[in-house]
C-alpha cells in the first residue's frame, strides 16, 4: 500500500507542476500581448512557440479536443 500512496504523491506533483507550467505560459501570452516585441526575448519564443503549436495542430482537432473537454465535464458534473 506504500507504494499507492507515493504514486498518488508523485501524481499530485506532477500535477502541480504542470499547473504552473501552463500558468507561465499564459502568463507570457498575455505579457506578449500587451508589451509587444518589448516583452523580452524569452516571452517572445513562448509565444512563438504557442502560435507555431496551435497552427500545426490545426483547428479541427482543437475543436474536437474541445469538445471532448466540455462533454467529459459535462457527464463529470451530471454524475454527482
């Protein structure tokens, strides 16, 4: 049972940490859109790399993804 409580740890970390992470992100989006170029070299290539993702990803699977998003939410909150 020891080893069920430090994964359900290990995951809680990994969770935290992809929280910030995606935070940062966000974060660095927004400090591009409202400083431009003058944002610094690091929040630029956050934002490259963002903009370059979302276009090789595509807008169909974006929408598909969203929509798997919404309706595993929406069965999550119906459950209960």
């Amino acid at each position: 049972m020891k080893i069920f409580e430090r994964l359900r740890n290990l995951t809680s970390i990994i969770w935290i940490v992809s929280e910030l992470a995606l935070a940062l992100i966000i974060f660095s989006v927004l400090l591009f859109l409202l400083l431009g170029e003058s944002s610094g070299v690091f929040v630029t290539s956050i934002t490259e790399n963002s903009i370059y993702l979302l276009r090789e990803i595509g807008a169909e699977s974006i929408i598909g993804v969203t929509i798997v998003f919404f309706v595993y939410f929406y069965l999550r909150q119906r459950s209960k």
